[in-house]
C-alpha cells in the first residue's frame, strides 16, 4: 500500500508531537508514525522547567533553554482553546537545597549564575528568588532534612511530558494530523533527496519532507543518510511515591547532585533519576539504580521514609556528545530533517526544538539559530 503526505514525522513523544502539532497547524498535511517503543524519555521524565536556577554552566544550552521554558507560557493557552483535555503544565516553585558543605558550595556558585541570568536573560524574574533558613525550607517541604543552604524560585514549573504530549496530539487532529502505530524501518532516499519512508510489512508512505524525532533510536537512520547522528540511550530511572499527605503547593525539590523531587497534586511525589551513561536499549529498573534514587530521597527528604512506592518508571533518554539538542536538517540529504538528542531536558526543550523544525520545515526562518545545533558540528 503506498499512501502520500506532505510531511513525515518519525517518533511520537513529546519532541516529534510537537513537530507534527506545529505543521498541521500551519495547513501542513501531515502524518505521525510512532512504534510506541518501551522506555521512551517522554513516558518517565519529571518535567523540571527552571532553566535560570540550573546548576548547569552550558551558555548555548541555557541561552536554548530560557527561550524554550518561555515558550511554554505562549503555547499552553493556545492548547487550552484547541482540545479539551488536560495539558499537565502548572506553574510550581523549586527549592533548591545543599545537604553538606560540598553542595553548599556549589550552591553558592549557583546563586552567581541566577543573578547574572536575571540581568541577561530576565529570568528568574526579579523579586522571584529568596534565600531560605533551614525552617524555611522545611516549611515548604516538610519532609525535608535540615539543610545547610537553600534557595526558593517562584519562577519555574513542571510537565507532565505523557499529558502533554496527548494535549499536542489532540490538538495537532484539529488541524488534520494524521497518526499511525508502526516501525519506520527504511528512508526513500534517491537522487540527493527523500522520497518517503518505507513501514514495517512494506507499506510505502511518499512524502515531502521526512522529520527524525525517534529520540534514543534516531542513529539508526543515519547509514542510510551518509552521516553519524551520535545520539545514544542514557537511561533513568525514576520512583513515583504515594505520599500519605496533602502534596498540594509543594514545591519541587532540586539538590545539588542531580537527583530531585517533584510533587502533584494528588498526594504523589516523583522522585529520581540515575542517569545510566552506556547502558544500551535496556528499558528497565534495576537493583542499583533503585537504589540509588531511594538512598537520595531519605538523604535529602528523610519525612518521605513511610512514603510507598506506586510505581517506577525508566526512560531511555536520547543524549548526544556535547549535551544539546541536535536539530535542523541533515547535510547533502534534501528534506530529512532531525529533532533528537535532548538527553535529560526533552521535556523543558522538546516543544519548542519541535516549533523551530517545523518553521524550517516549512521553509520559515526560525527565530531561534538552529546552526549551534546542527549535525554538522559532529
């Protein structure tokens, strides 16, 4: 069977949602193929978007990052008005704590790089950020330790990446999107350009243009492309824990060695992640890994010890060799285009990654440079 569109987008979660969302708003006749893989990013990140209280001294990734946390604030209206179905995005406090001298240290360090976001990037937004005394603290989170230093940010939020991934499907079918469950297993490349992609079972889908958003398995197609997409599994694990408390207005919890804790408002409490470097296409928890997350929780929330566990998730994130994102489109191959590679930030940086390839797609240029980002810089 062969079946025709304008524009192929190859992998479902939020990051190729928000491509396909983005060109079926602009009248782009377009179709989702998703093989709903096991271990997807989307299904078991925690949705952190705080990008000027990051620890993280990476000045492209930031500068990226404020502009796509903002984002946030002009799409979720326009999703609200387009679907009827929950979005997962609130606005929501961190805390950011330091357990030792060590973390206090770099919390210092942090604390530098905020104000000097706040005067370049205007984010946090002045008037946001207080430093807190160990009640302080605890009395925003009260299952919290004593700390030794901390410091609240009302400016950030968080997403749950499944909800919203939904909220751009559903609101992308307003607009035309079509979708379809299968395993692209071949590109149609001829002559310098693509033709379509070819299915599992040998359906043939003609296309356009054909936009990689597989996360973790976006270097599959890069033999058939003649270039390397250096994006490999990193896996996390994270716990999602039945909190016998009223969680509503929690903050989320963010210390200084890269585990955090992100409250909803239904008593539950996510709390993670390892981030497994080499670990392979391997999508499930571990002895270790669970371990690791547990041991971080009673040393940074010790009141969480009679929380049970409801359930553990495990994403495979899509991380490239630098730590960004790669986008844009693909050398010596006309209209193959990649948006893969968010590593741990696909949630705070996936819907606007998405935007940006579309704009491109179309033939727009995107308000934000994607040549940082290339896979050229490989």
């Amino acid at each position: 069977m062969t079946d025709r569109h304008e524009a192929v987008v190859v992998g479902g979660g939020i990051v190729g949602s928000s491509v396909a969302y983005h060109l079926a708003r602009e009248g782009v006749e377009t179709l989702l193929v998703d093989r709903t893989d096991d271990g997807r990013a989307t299904d078991a990140g925690a949705g952190i978007l705080s990008p000027g209280t990051t620890s993280r001294d990476n000045e492209p990734w930031v500068k990226f990052a404020v502009e796509a946390v903002a984002y946030y604030d002009e799409l979720v209206p326009v999703l609200e008005r387009e679907q009827d179905g929950p979005h997962g995005y609130a606005k929501r406090g961190v805390l950011s704590v330091a357990m030792d001298d060590e973390e206090a240290n770099v919390c210092d360090e942090t604390l530098e790089r905020v104000r000097e976001r706040q005067e370049r990037f205007g984010t946090p937004e002045p008037g946001t950020v207080e430093e807190l005394d160990a009640d302080e603290a605890q009395a925003k989170f009260p299952p919290l330790a004593e700390t030794e230093r901390a410091f609240f940010s009302a400016d950030a939020a968080r997403v749950n990446g499944r909800t919203f991934e939904g909220a751009l499907r559903r609101a992308g079918r307003t607009h035309g999107l079509s979708e379809r469950e299968a395993s692209v297993e071949t590109l149609l490349v001829d002559d310098g350009g693509v033709e379509g992609v070819e299915l599992a079972g040998g359906d043939r889908i003609e296309a356009e243009s054909v936009i990689i958003a597989g996360g973790a398995w976006s270097q599959s197609f890069g033999s058939q492309l003649g270039v390397e997409i250096p994006v490999e599994p990193q896996r996390g694990q994270i716990v999602h824990l039945d909190v016998d408390a009223d969680t509503d207005g929690w903050p989320i919890v963010s210390p200084f060695r890269g585990h955090y804790m992100v409250p909803w408002d239904d008593g539950r409490v996510a709390a993670g992640a390892t981030r497994e470097t080499g670990s392979g296409y391997a999508p499930h928890t571990t002895i270790e890994g669970l371990t690791e997350v547990f041991e971080q929780v009673l040393r940074v929330a010790p009141g969480l010890a009679d929380a049970t566990l409801r359930t553990a998730r495990v994403g495979l994130r899509p991380l490239s060799p630098d730590g960004l994102p790669v986008l844009g489109s693909v050398p010596d191959v006309s209209d193959v285009y990649l948006c893969t590679g968010h590593g741990p930030t696909g949630l705070q940086l996936g819907p606007y990654s998405g935007k940006l390839v579309a704009d491109t797609v179309r033939g727009e240029t995107p308000e934000t440079d994607l040549e940082p980002f290339a896979v050229s810089r490989f």
